[in-house]
C-alpha cells in the first residue's frame, strides 16, 4: 500500500484527470497506466543504453532512430505543451499501440483498440510532471500504485480486484520452482503478477534457458498463459509482461469458469489467486466443472477448474479462503475429496487473516497440489504461518518477524518434516486421518495445543498485597495533602 508522499503525488495526478474531465475511474487507471508505460519503456531503453556502453557490446533498441523523439525524456522537455501534446497524440500513442505488430499478440490484442482520451496540452502537461515525479523504484511499489488505483473504482471490492502482495507470490512461486519446460497458467491473472513472478524466477534460477533456441522461443510464446474478464487488466498485463521481457504471453479475454473455457489437461503449472466473489448462475459454469463439485461457490469451482486444465503431473499452488478447508457442505468435502483422494495434495499452508489488509481481512491459506489422476496422497504437510514479514494490521509495515523463509526451507525438506511433533508449526498428517475426519482441512483440526499450568498466588496472599498497596496510596495521598495546605 502506498503511503506519504508517494499517495499524495498519485491523488494529485488523480485530481487533475478528474478536474480535466475524465471522471470515469477506469478511464483514469488506463490513461494513467498509459504514461506509466511510456515511461516505463524510456527507463528500459535507458537502463539498456548505459549497459551497453559500460560492457562495450551492442543492444536491440526499442526505439528506432527516427522514433527516438517519442521517448518520455525526449518529449517531456519539448519548448511548449501544444508541441508535446501533438507528438503523444499523434506519435507517441500510436508507436506504443504497434509496438507488436503481430495481430495475434496479447500486446496487439488488447492495446489496439486503447483510445488517447487526455482532452487539453495543459492537463497532459500537469500529467507528466506528475508521473515524472513519482518515485517506482521496484516492482512491488509499481504493483502497490496499481492497487491504489483500484481501490478507487467503487466495484473494486466486488470484483477482486485486488493485488496478491508480491513477497506472497514471490514464497509460492519459490514452493513450485517452475521449470524452462513448464507451461503456466493463472486463469484470473489481474496485473500478471503471478506470471511475471515466475518468469522472474527462471530468469535467476534458469538463465541458460535463453541459450537454447527452443526454449527461449517456448519462455516468450508458449509459457506464459492469463486470462481475465477486465480488459484494463489486461491491457496493463500484457504491458507487464512486455516490459519483464515475454515478447509474447497468452492473454485472453475469457471467464474461465464458463464454457467458453474448453482447456483441458494443457498446462503443467497454475499460479493463481482466483475472485471469491460469491455465487455464480448454473448456466454460466461450465458443465464438466459441476460435475465435480455442484456448487454456485467460485473458490470452488476454481479448484476443478485447475484439476481439468492440469496435464498429468501438473502441479498448482492457489490462495483459498479458510471456508474451502473445512466447509461441511456436500460441494466443499466433493472437491476436498477430489484432490486428496484422486490426486496428490502436498501441502496446505494457513496464513493469518491481516495478509490482504487493509482492503480484506478474510483467512486464506495456499494448497499446493500435484494431478495425479489416481491419487498418491500420502502424507499432507501442514504450516502454520504466524507472521509474514508485515504488521497484520491496516497499516502493513515491515516487521522482523517472517516464516516465508521458514516455509520455503522447510517444503523444500519434507522428508525430514514427517517427524515433526503436532505441537511445532509443521507437521505431517497421514492422510487416513483426514479422511476419519470428514476431510477437514484445517490445520487447528491436527494441531496440538500445549497448556502449562499456571499456580497462582491463595486468594489470602494476593488480598494482603492489595491491602499494603492501598495502605501506601492513603500514607502519601496523607502527605501530598499536608504540602497542599501549607
């Protein structure tokens, strides 16, 4: 969440689209993500330039010479607003829009029908004097700004709309270790977070992959998949992505939940944080999807959802609410059966409540789960997260206390967790156990809580220190009066 000077720039750059005119929320956030990528590119280009005059070698410019007028430090310092106006209205805009010319990439996709709306030179001015002083050092602030911005449109809360903080996505990512081979999925994929968490993690973990042709041609056009129902996600996802180096993600326009989505055992890896917005209508959902678990609960069909488009072997790690773990419906214990049963769940990791503050003060916890499609699930490690880094009240600031590094450490040991005692913070659960106890997933279910016994003082003993404690105050009450009256 972003606070202090940082917000009060953003609400003044907000104040002047809203003076200006623009007055929709979500034209605000495109326009304003718009100018956030032009910059955005500049810096790229920047960054690329200085690089290759300190290493001597050669680099691929975005921005060919006769483009070089529409960088952000180019026509931000332009002799008169008219003059600047002109070349974003007229150049700048229409080189981002064709920045890929392939009709078929997410980028051409979903940037071809964005509209330049900024009315006047003297608003896109104020504009970009703004933008320019904003201070997005890293990609989590960036991320924070994005989430600031929805928390401004009144449907935000309803849709889930809301950011996964990124040291969460960066633990889960760090859980399932993606693979130069894996194919990734976050089917309600927002900002692309996820997706551009994991191709992050190759980039460190896998840098050889950019030797291999092949494998360099699959991380920029067939490993990366998102879909999502808001196109301004999708825009600034696709922009994500282009500016984190995928010069071609699968981003679609879809509800994944309907039977538009026919996917079906083609990923091998889904990172996802799906809506919890409620209910959804029968005839929205696909088929195939109820008959696993009957049920108008979308964290519920996620979950089928993820077990139908996993290949064989596929892994996934998603947020859930608490309610999916231990629900007594006959829909939550069918998808709960479903997994631990015909499939291989690995782990189930509670995090406390205060995580998606200030804007969701609900309980989650992360499954992280193998397809199978004939079980496997033997034991279910458990982990019981108290503190994640942050304060858990609204204001989130950054304390000492953090078990992600705890929890990558431990889930990378697991054969040395099965001895665990159930009154530690992890421990393994046979999963015969689970299915005694109505395959109730809740960690509180299996842990074992540790009572010492307290003796306390006899109620003789405590009386007379209250006595003596009153006796001093009226000794000195006495004295203060006597200095009062003299």
């Amino acid at each position: 969440m972003i606070t202090g000077e940082l917000r009060n720039k953003v609400d003044k750059i907000w104040e002047t689209f809203w003076t200006g005119g623009i007055t929709n929320p979500l034209d605000v956030i495109e326009q304003f993500t718009y100018l956030l990528f032009i910059k955005q590119l500049d810096d790229i280009e920047t960054n690329k330039e200085n690089e290759s005059n300190f290493l001597g070698i050669p680099y691929e410019t975005m921005f060919p010479e006769d483009c070089q007028k529409y960088r952000w430090s180019k026509f931000k310092n332009l002799g008169s607003a008219e003059e600047m106006y002109n070349v974003v209205l007229n150049g700048v805009f229409p080189f981002i829009k064709n920045l890929h010319q392939d009709g078929d990439s997410a980028y051409a996709k979903y940037m071809g029908d964005a509209i330049f709306k900024i009315p006047t030179a003297a608003m896109l001015t104020k504009i970009v004097d703004g933008i320019d002083g904003l201070e997005l050092g890293d990609e989590d602030t960036k991320g924070d700004l994005y989430e600031y911005l929805l928390s401004k449109v009144a449907t935000a809360g309803t849709n889930g709309q809301f950011r996964t903080p990124r040291h969460i996505i960066n633990m889960m990512v760090n859980l399932v270790q993606p693979t130069p081979e894996d194919i990734i999925i976050d089917p309600a994929m927002g900002s692309a977070g996820f997706l551009i968490e994991a191709q992050q993690y190759l980039r460190d973990n896998h840098a050889d992959l950019f030797l291999h042709a092949g494998l360099r041609e699959h991380f920029n056009n067939k490993m990366f998949y998102g879909n999502d129902m808001d196109r301004t996600m999708l825009r600034i996802g696709a922009m994500n992505m282009l500016l984190h180096g995928v010069d071609n993600p699968n981003i679609s326009y879809r509800d994944s939940l309907s039977e538009q989505n026919s996917d079906e055992e083609k990923y091998t890896l889904v990172l996802a944080n799906p809506p919890f917005k409620g209910s959804l209508d029968y005839e929205a959902v696909s088929a195939d999807l109820l008959k696993v678990t009957k049920t108008k609960k979308t964290e519920l069909l996620f979950l089928a959802l993820f077990l139908r488009i996993l290949k064989k072997g596929g892994r996934a790690a998603v947020i859930v609410p608490d309610g999916v773990l231990f629900g007594s419906s006959t829909a939550h214990k069918q998808i709960r059966k479903e997994i631990l049963d015909n499939n291989k769940l690995d782990a189930v990791i509670s995090m406390p409540s205060g995580v998606f503050k200030p804007y969701a003060g609900v309980s989650t916890a992360i499954l992280i789960f193998t397809k199978t499609g004939t079980g496997g699930t033997d034991n279910v490690w458990f982990y019981d997260m108290k503190a994640d880094g942050f304060s858990l009240d609204d204001k989130r600031q950054e304390i000492s206390d953090n078990d992600i590094p705890d929890i990558i450490e431990r889930y990378k040991n697991l054969a040395e967790e099965t001895d665990r005692k159930r009154t530690e913070q992890s421990f393994c659960v046979p999963v015969q156990e689970i299915r005694d106890n109505n395959y109730d997933l809740s960690i509180n279910k299996y842990k074992e809580v540790v009572y010492e016994a307290i003796e306390y003082e006899s109620t003789d003993v405590i009386l007379g220190k209250i006595e003596a404690i009153e006796n001093e105050i009226q000794v000195e009450l006495a004295e203060l009066k006597k200095l009062l009256t003299k």
